[in-house]
C-alpha cells in the first residue's frame, strides 16, 4: 500500500466489505479467511480489554485474564481515552443493546 494507510483504496474496500456483512455468520466466516487465528485471537482480546477498562477493571487483573501486556492494555487505554473515538463509539453501541 502506497501513501496515507487511511486514505488508501484498498482499506476503503476493506470496509465497503465489512459493511456489507449481513449477519454473524457471514462475520465470522470473512474474519476466518481474512485474519490468521493468532490475529482473530489479538483483536478479540484487544476489544475484551476496551470493554474491562471501560468497566473500570484494575490493569493487573486484565492482564491476569487476557493474558495480553500491560505495554498492549496501556495502549488500548490510551486510544480509549485519545484516539479516533472507535472503541468508544462501538462500547456506547454494545451498552445500549
């Protein structure tokens, strides 16, 4: 990918594909074929910090429980708090379910 990642051709295909998805069948069979296991594993466990730090869950016991870094759950808190407002947008939406 050439130039400004955000801006490319290629990640808006990516997201034009995401959003096409009709269920969490379809979800979870595009994940499987896009994302190697160890990447499944990686995101789904950087969104299950996102939600404990937004529970208020204490660093040593996310780390106890994922099993991730306090460098990687240090990291997730801070595109929490000052990032694009992703995380946050997605938590308000699993909140209000």
């Amino acid at each position: 990918m050439n130039g400004d990642l955000w801006k490319s051709s290629e990640l808006f295909d990516l997201v034009k594909a995401l959003l096409s998805l009709k269920n969490d069948e379809e979800a979870r069979l595009f994940l499987r074929d896009l994302l190697t296991e160890k990447e499944l594993r990686e995101f789904s466990m950087r969104w299950k910090v996102a939600q404990m730090l937004d529970d208020g869950v204490p660093y040593t016991q996310i780390e106890s429980e994922t099993g991730l870094s306090s460098t990687t759950i240090a990291r997730i808190s801070k595109w929490l708090t000052t990032g694009s407002g992703g995380y946050q947008m997605m938590l308000d939406r699993f909140r209000r379910r």
